[in-house]
C-alpha cells in the first residue's frame, strides 16, 4: 500500500510539472540530424548576385513580408537543446500552428502519436493572457484535461527555449536582424549566400543563408543556417549551431535549436473559433446537442 502511495504521489508530481510545459519532452533521445538542402535549382543567378551583395537587404525584404502576414496556418517542426549545465538536445517535435496577428493568437496541435501535449492556445488579452495546454494524460494515465499557465513557465522550467508568443516567421526574422545590428559591436556577422535549392519534404525552393556570428556576441550559437522562400521571400527554416572547436560543425552534438515551417497557407480559414481546445469544444457541442435533444423531448 505504501509503495502504490509513492508511486501515485510521484506520477502527481510528474503530471504538474509537465503541464507547465510547452517543450518537446516525448521519447528516448534525438534522431540523427539530417540537412535540409537537395539539389540546386537554376534560373536565380540574378536574384543571387544581387542578394550577395547586401544579403541585410534581402533579410529585411523577408522580415518585411513577414510582417504582412495577417494569418496562416503551418507545418511546424521543433527541436531544441534544453537544461542546465549544456542541456540536452530534445527530440523532434511535429505540429500543425495556426497564428493570427490581431489579436496575436497562436494553436499548435502536436501530430506525434507519442507527444506529451495535444494542444496548447494562446489569445493575447483573453483568458487572462495565459496559455491554455492539453496534456495526452492527466493523473493515473487517463486523459488530460486543459489547464491554464503563465506563458513564460515553460521558458522557467526549461521545457522551450522561448514563449509561445514568440513563434512565427515574424518574430524569427526579427530576432535575426536585431542580433545582426548587435553584433555590429564586436566585428560584425559573416555572411554566405548559397545557390538556390530544394528543402524538406515539401521540397520548397529556398535560398541558403549561412551566418557566422563574432564570438564576443551575446549568444552560444555562433553559426545559423538560414532559408529564405525565393518566392515568398519567408523564412522557411533556420538552424542553430553551438561552436565545438573542431572540423564537424553541424551535429548533434552541436546543434541547439531548429524551427521549420512547413506549407505555410495563408489563406487558410482563421478565426476566433480557430483558438480553441478542440476537446473543449466538442464538450461544448455534446452539451448543445443534449440540451437541443431535450428541448424536442420536453415539446414532444
């Protein structure tokens, strides 16, 4: 009886703290890390050497379209290095993110069958600005139900290196370009433009920008791999390097974070009804449905 006490005393404590989580904590160990870039795709020399020549430019021209992006809804893929004393880098996490700029509105719906969360939603202003999370399971392995947290406790708890406010393309480029300007200060970054290529599975056709960072800079990843849509000119992936002092700079041993967007619509529906718990929402449904069935029945 005591050891079964323990044992549910200790599966308590595990659920809380993971339901102040939005990070990837769900299997083993990391899978190999694999490069995005296929083949090169002609036809962009133009764009090229113009890009290499002020590549900030055309850094700014993609925060730029980023910004004009009202709504989307996208592919997501997530993994970061997490922890104390180096950290550990997490598995990869697959979702689907649906954003709104106005009122800045974010869902990620995880797609692995063997995830922590279901769901996690944000509404800027509303529900007290928290974010509501869905865990898989709740207490003794059953489902979980959604609970409301502070956005910053999944940064304070070392289960995602940034709020969930800070997702999307917008915010990336952003980031990117004000640690450009900073770094300034200590030599400046070094930039390489590579030829135009496919990457992923989707096979988006990207430009590869490559950017070194002075070591002075304020943060651990001195290397990123940046891709830039041809098109679109939206970030389509980056990928953060930690330095290790030798020859092999791109493992996982050395990787700290990687964020992708996948098929990104912006035309795909969006709105208030978008951001919510879908398990709440059919909750909401059935009791409509009952309260619908008995209204007949009263009648009849």
């Amino acid at each position: 009886m005591i050891q079964r006490r323990q044992r549910s005393l200790k599966l308590f404590v595990g659920t809380m703290l993971g339901l102040v989580v939005l990070g990837a904590t769900q299997g083993c160990g990391p899978p190999p890390i694999e490069r995005l870039t296929n083949a090169p795709i002609e036809g962009y020399e133009e764009t090229l050497e113009r890009i290499r020549e002020d590549p900030v430019v055309f850094l700014r021209e993609s925060y730029a379209a980023a910004r004009k992006l009202d709504s989307f809804s996208t592919g997501f893929t997530r993994q970061e290095r997490l922890g104390i004393l180096g950290g550990q880098l997490k598995p990869i996490e697959h979702m689907i993110a649906e954003y709104r700029a106005d009122p800045l509105s974010i869902r990620f719906t995880w797609t692995d069958e063997d995830s922590e969360y279901l769901q996690a939603v944000y509404v800027d202003g509303k529900n007290d600005s928290k974010v509501r999370l869905l865990p898989r399971y709740g207490m003794f392995g059953l489902p979980g139900s959604a609970q409301d947290f502070p956005p910053h406790w999944a940064v304070l708890f070392n289960k995602s290196k940034f709020p969930i406010m800070d997702f999307g393309p917008k915010r990336l480029m952003q980031k990117t370009l004000a640690r450009i300007e900073a770094a300034e200060e200590f030599g400046g970054v070094k930039i390489a433009v590579s030829d135009a290529t496919e990457i992923g599975d989707t096979k988006e056709s990207c430009f590869h920008f490559e950017l070194r960072y002075p070591k002075d800079d304020a943060f651990k990843p001195k290397l990123q791999d940046l891709y830039i849509h041809t098109d679109t000119k939206l970030p389509v992936a980056t990928f953060l390097w930690l330095p290790n002092g030798g020859d092999l700079e791109r493992t996982g041993a050395t990787l700290d974070a990687m964020y992708q967007y996948t098929g990104l619509d912006p035309a795909a529906p969006i709105s208030d009804e978008t951001f919510v718990i879908d398990a709440n929402k059919k909750k909401e449904e059935n009791k409509g449905e009952k309260k619908e069935q008995k209204e007949k029945q009263d009648k009849g």
